[in-house]
C-alpha cells in the first residue's frame, strides 16, 4: 500500500493536515487485535474531524551552525535562555533569540571519539536541577572511554554512560567546566543503544534512560541471561545484573553519590535498586508533561518491525525483547512475529503494551520510519488546536533527510491514533534528520534537526512549531 493509500488529507484553507491512521493499518495475527484496530479506526475518525480545527502549523528558524543537535531545554532561572544538546560535546546557549559565540560547557575532550558518519553516543542529555536559579546545579548525559577489560573473555567494553554534576559559574551563560562531579557510570559493551535522556520529574527526582546495550536482539557480549528461554539474552528483562535496558530514577539531594528514592520498585526486593521501569531496547527521548497528567512518555526504538512510545509507570515491564510494540518479538529471525509469547514475567509483572505504535521501515508490510523520536506534550498557547496533544516525530522514513512530526491525543487505553503535522512550508516532510525535541517553560516545542545523519558539518539548526497565521497577521 502506498503512502498515498495510507493518508487521509484535509484541506483547511492555508493547512494540509495529513492523517496517518494507524488502527487497520497493519496486519494482526489474531481477531483481537483486528477488532482493536476497528476501534482505533472509529477513533482516528473522529481525531480527524478534531483535526480541522487546528490552525496553520509551520517551524521557524531559531538558530543555525550547529553539528548534531540532541535536544534543547530552558534553564529554570527566570533568564528565558534555551540550551542545545550538541552531540559532539558541546552545549550552546541561545540567549535573547541569538546564539552565543562560546559553548556553555564544552566535554569534547572528556567523551569517547565519535564516528561522524552514524554514532547514537556523543553528549546526549541536560537536565537542570529543581533549584537551578538558587544552587547552579545541572547534569549532562555523555559517553565516555570504556574502562579496561570487557564483558566477557576477548571481548572488549566500548565506552561508558556518564552522568556527571556541573555547576554554572558566576556568568549565566558559562558552565564551571572544572567543577564536574561523576555521579554514576554504566560500563556499555556496544556502542548504540546508548538511550540518553536525563530529566527531572515532578517528584524532583532526577530519571536517566539506558539502552539495552547494543547489537541486535538484546543477544551479543554484555547482553546477560534473562528468564526468557524462547528468545536468547537479554538485558531488557533483567533487572538483577546490570542498569541496561531500563528507565533509572535517582535521588541526587542524597547520598553519596546519589540516593535511592525509598519507593522506587524494587527496594528490599530482586532487582536493582536505581531501576524504576524495565524492559527497553533504547530509550533515546523522553519526556514528563510539564502539567496535565505530569506522565512519563518514553520513545523506544524498535529493531525491524514496530516503533512504540509507552507511557510508563513504576515498576513497569515494556516488553522488550519478549515483544516488539505489541508483537511478539522473535530474535531468531527479526522479520518474522511469533505465534504468541507470555504477557507476565517471572516476577509477576504484566508486560505493557505501548500507546502509539509506528511501522518501521524495514517493515516488509510496510513502514515510514527509520526510528521513532519521542516528544512532547503541547502545553504552549501559540498553537490553537495542539494544546494537550502529544507530539513526537520520525528520525527519517528513509535514511535520507525526510524527518516527519505526529500528535496524538492522549486517552483511554489500547493504541492511540495519530496523525502527521504537515508543516505549511514542507507539507510532504521537515526536510532534515529529526534528532530530538525541546520545550521551553511556556510550553511551546522546539525541532533540533540536521540535514547530516551523523555528528558532522555545520547543517544542525533548531526551530520552532509555530502557528503560521500569526506570521501573516503581523
């Protein structure tokens, strides 16, 4: 079926608003999930007739010269300056609508080297403590050299996930470089699947995202046992061996060097106590709502098959590798669904299926997306129609510079339907490699793209959703 086929366009006077409907779309192997989709289908018909409502949607250009930019946050000191993620180590600072001259904080010397063709490590994730404007505090996400040794006998460690304290010096715009304080350290015996999100939730607790360790199938060196016979490996579903595959949660206000909040899941019982839910292949992108629900959304790249973005709970179990989304996953052959698989883990917890459900590429009954990027909620009040949508994105549908945006509606159980954003000035794509989003204290949402699909050139730029009619009516 062609992509064609697949959407539904609705003309709004100035908006193409594309309707990718995702409910009876993709083919089931059982009438439950037909029916389902029949649901979803009802659905997304009346998601559709929401969506006429939504004004003209467009990006406009904040900031340009970048390499590969990750991501993008607004420090919480009343200053209104935004902050780039630039995954060759560099965080930039775009004060007053222009970017500085001079990084914030530079860790180029203190990461691992990076291939500039393709490489998911790099300087990968920022968050500002609760406090920022009064303690200076704030935490970055990098890949640092491997220690020595390895996972296992003539197997080498690639690099190590660093989370590490900074602390802003007396100009707000400059970072205390030498004022680093290593706050835990995850040994990674492949170098993808790095996850790479930090953020603090609404519980002031600082949440970290780490990938399942790399190679394919959740099976390779580092990539344990697990009490999964039918599918070799892995680090997804263990929690007792190692802090791969899971969301973390971690109190940093005690401690040393870090606390464990006394609720976290698997306090006084079998599992690690930093892990808060499991069961992840890579984590890249996540996100709490900044009001609302104050939920965790999480977007997990698939391997051939589904992409999948979970609203994640404690002590949660996703899936991974026992399912793939909401399909049984089969590491002998990843092209291939099995019949059927369990839906509770040897600790008795159910698996959980995700909220949106996106066709991989190489999905031989066909797909649109290399890898999924989670988002944000829309909370901003420049876009009439987004408010409370969530928004997240495709990588690209082809390995070439053809990055997509989505919103779905937040609601009820089962998979959301969705539907593309068409931007009025690129209605067929953004025209560049989406690599993260941001989001600014008043809720609006930013793009951090390339046209380069790996950390290399001076092509990142940064935008922002904005509503198109308001440009013409200035």
């Amino acid at each position: 079926m062609t992509r064609t086929a697949l959407k539904k366009t609705i003309n709004t006077g100035h908006i193409l608003v594309g309707i990718f409907i995702l409910g009876g779309l993709m083919l089931y192997s059982c009438q439950s999930d037909i029916e389902r989709n029949l649901e979803n289908m009802k659905s997304a018909d009346a998601q559709t007739k929401a969506a006429v409502n939504i004004k003209s949607i467009d990006m406009e250009l904040v900031a340009e010269g970048l390499v590969s930019p990750l991501g993008l946050v607004e420090a919480n000191d009343e200053t209104g300056n935004l902050f780039v993620i630039d995954q060759i180590g560099k965080i930039w600072v775009i004060a007053n609508g222009t970017m500085q001259e001079e990084p914030f904080l530079d860790v180029t010397d203190r990461m691992v080297s990076l291939n500039p063709g393709y490489d998911e490590r790099g300087l990968l994730g920022l968050a500002f403590h609760p406090d920022y404007a009064t303690n200076g505090r704030f935490f970055v996400y990098y890949t640092a050299p491997p220690n020595p040794g390895g996972p296992e006998p003539d197997a080498s460690w690639n690099n190590i996930s660093r989370i590490s304290e900074f602390s802003v010096s007396s100009d707000p715009a400059k970072a205390n470089a030498a004022s680093e304080k290593i706050i835990l350290e995850v040994d990674q015996p492949q170098g993808n699947h790095e996850g790479g999100t930090i953020a603090f939730g609404p519980d002031g607790y600082l949440y970290i995202s780490i990938g399942d360790g790399g190679a394919a199938h959740d099976v390779a060196p580092g990539h344990v046992e697990d009490w999964y016979d039918v599918n070799e490996g892995g680090n997804g579903q263990d929690i007792e061996s190692n802090l791969l595959g899971n969301i973390l949660r971690i109190d940093i206000n005690s401690g040393t060097p870090y606390g464990i909040p006394a609720d976290n899941p698997f306090v006084d019982k079998p599992g690690l106590d930093e892990i808060y839910a499991y069961g992840f292949r890579n984590p890249f992108r996540f996100s709490f709502d900044m009001s609302g629900s104050r939920k965790l959304f999480v977007g997990d790249a698939g391997q051939h098959l589904w992409e999948e973005i979970s609203v994640v709970e404690k002590g949660g179990n996703y899936g991974w590798n026992v399912k793939e989304g909401t399909h049984c996953f089969n590491a002998a052959d990843a092209h291939e669904v099995l019949p059927s698989c369990p839906d509770v883990d040897v600790y008795g917890n159910k698996l959980q299926d995700p909220v949106i459900e996106m066709a991989n590429s190489a999905n031989p009954d066909g797909g649109r997306t290399v890898t999924i990027i989670g988002g944000n909620v829309y909370r901003g009040n420049d876009i009439p129609g987004l408010q409370g949508k969530y928004i997240f994105g495709s990588f690209s549908s082809d390995f070439a510079p053809t990055g997509e945006i989505f919103a779905a509606n937040p609601a009820g159980p089962g998979l959301w339907p969705f539907y593309e954003i068409e931007l009025e000035s690129s209605p067929d794509n953004i025209g560049y490699y989406l690599k993260g989003f941001g989001q600014d204290m008043e809720g609006e949402i930013y793009l951090t793209v390339s046209s380069q699909l790996g950390p290399q050139g001076e092509t990142g730029k940064i935008f922002k959703l904005i509503w198109a009619k308001k440009q013409e009516s200035l």
